[in-house]
C-alpha cells in the first residue's frame, strides 16, 4: 500500500474558501465584495464592486465638479 504525498507534483491544491478572502464595502451601493485575483496588485485602490458603481461614482465626481465650477468660493 502507497500513501500519497500532497507535496508531489500533480496533486491538486487545497480550495481556498471565499470567507478566508479580504472584504471592503462598496462606497457607493454599500453591499461587501471580496477580493479577486484579478483585483491582486491593485486591491488597496478598489473602491466600488462592479462596473456599474464604477459609472455612478465617476457621474458622482463630474456632477461635483460642475457644481464646484459654476459656484466658486
């Protein structure tokens, strides 16, 4: 009788569960997200949960802007 070793080649890696993953709140819809690979380098910058609050952020910053612009202080 052979035991397997987990370190040999081949052998398939253990599952990491999504509760182990870093969380941060969506500032603009409030809702938690987790971490995404594809999201590893640039984590410390991601600020919103999808492409669409992405979009209402960005029309939340113009929106300011031109309030800014047309009232200056």
């Amino acid at each position: 009788m052979f035991l397997i070793d987990s370190t040999v080649r081949g052998s398939v890696p253990k599952t990491r569960l999504k509760s182990n993953f870093p969380q941060k709140v969506c500032l603009i819809c409030e809702r938690p997200f987790v971490w995404r690979k594809k999201w590893k380098r640039v984590w410390q910058t991601i600020e919103t949960c999808s492409e669409r609050c992405r979009g209402e952020a960005r029309r939340r910053r113009r929106s300011s802007r031109a309030i800014v612009s047309v009232y200056p202080r």
